[in-house]
C-alpha cells in the first residue's frame, strides 16, 4: 500500500486584493485540496489562511464558503487538518475548529512523522527582534482588546481591518520578496537556536511569504511554505524528504 503524505500550504490570505482575484485563489486552494486528500495522512495549514477575520458572537465575515466547505468535507472523511492561526486572523475563536472539525493552534508545535522531528507553525514573531510587532500580537490576542473590538459594529470593524491589513501589505512587499541572508532572518535565527537545545529534523514556518530551503546543519533544515498570492507553493513529506513545491496549477 502507498504510504499516506503530510500536506503543509501557507498564507492565503484570502480576502486580498480584491474580491474577484481571492475567488480565483479560493477556487485553486479547493482543486488543490482536492487533489492531495486522496494520499494525504495530514494536512496542516500554517497560518493567515484568511487576510483577516473576526468572529463576533453571531455573525463572521463573508465569503469563503468553498474552502470552508471542502475543508469540513476532508475532515468528515477522517482526514486530520490542522490550522495554526496567523497574524492576519489571529481572532479565530471556535467558530472555525466547530464548524470545520479542524484542530486549532496558536503557537508552534512538535510533531514526529516516520520517524522525523519537526516544528511547525506560523512563524510571526519568532526569533530576536522585531519588537514593536511583539507587542502590538500581545495587544490584540489581550481579551480585554478582542472584547473592545467586538463592540464596534461588523460594518465597520471588518472594513477598518480590512483597511490596515491593506496598507500593511503595501508597506512589507519588497520585504516579503528579499532573503536578507542568513544572519538577518529571524526564522533562521530562531531554528538555530532550537537546534542548541533540541534536535529538529525540519522546522516548517509560514509568514515570510517567500519559499525558503535553508540547510541549517547536515541534518536539520528549514523550510519555509511561501505563499498563494505569488508563488502558490506548499510543502509535501512522503516519510523520506520533505519537497517544496511551487506554482501549483489544477490538473486539467
């Protein structure tokens, strides 16, 4: 029998730009889903799967009703998906995990398959540095800031959201785009000192939007997933290699 792989598909960001070009992405994530559920073991969506989403207590953002049903079709055969949470829709309560059977996370995990160490998770605020953004991830994962935020009407609370992710977007796409070599990527930084304290065979991240493979020792290595707005990449385990893959395409 063939033996069943690990999936791993990063930033979405479904939502952005626009509402006509997230369709078109949303549909090519379901064609993709659906074509790695027939050998998949796991599936593991590392983060800003959304551009931006709360949950209120009786209503949430609209749109997206494809992937999430195909997500909650996929669980309900038995296949695990697991959805770590971003820093884009970092206010993910339970509506998703209830709804979609999916198992939710809010930091980096552990996980061993096949006999191989790995981390996984999302990637923000990882690493020495970046300060300012610490901060700003303690501010609104605060409940005191969620239930603040919840007494703005959904009119304009998604809008003013939807509003600032834009503007963020702008203002880190160079960034997004550049390896700035191993000394000044955080993620890189971060795995490094992981290693020191515990062997990984690979750290998966999201976040950095670009498609990394980075041999941190002779047998440690960091991958970083990329993203679906520009490199439509993901990452496959077949319990030998781990293989990065880019610009993924349905099949006719």
């Amino acid at each position: 029998m063939q033996q069943k792989k690990i999936y791993f598909a990063s930033d979405f960001h479904l939502g952005a730009p626009s509402y006509e070009s997230s369709l078109e992405r949303e549909k090519r994530i379901v064609a993709w889903l659906e074509e790695v559920r027939v050998d998949a073991a796991e599936i593991f969506l590392i983060g800003d799967v959304f551009d931006f989403w709360f949950e209120y207590k009786r209503a949430i953002p609209k749109g997206f009703v494809r992937l999430q049903g195909k997500i909650a079709e996929i669980t309900d055969s038995g296949i695990p998906v697991h959805w770590f949470i971003g820093n884009h829709d970092m206010w993910i309560f339970d509506y998703i995990p209830k709804e979609l059977g999916v198992k939710m996370y809010k930091t980096e995990i552990e996980r061993e398959f096949f006999g191989k160490k790995f981390m996984i998770g999302h990637g923000d605020g990882l690493g020495p540095g970046d300060r300012g953004y610490k901060f700003i991830k303690k501010v609104f994962r605060n409940k005191v800031c969620q239930w603040m935020f919840a007494r703005l009407h959904p009119n304009f609370g998604i809008g003013l959201a939807n509003f600032l992710s834009r503007k963020s977007r702008v203002s880190t796409g160079q960034a997004d785009a550049t390896f700035y070599g191993e000394d000044k990527e955080m993620l890189i930084q971060f795995c490094k000192s992981k290693l020191t304290e515990k062997h990984f065979d690979y750290f998966v991240f999201g976040h950095r939007h670009l498609p990394i493979e980075f041999e941190l020792s002779a047998n440690s290595k960091y991958i970083n997933i990329g993203d679906w707005i520009t490199y439509f990449s993901y990452a496959v385990f077949d319990g030998d290699k781990l293989e990065l893959i880019q610009n993924y395409k349905p099949k006719a």
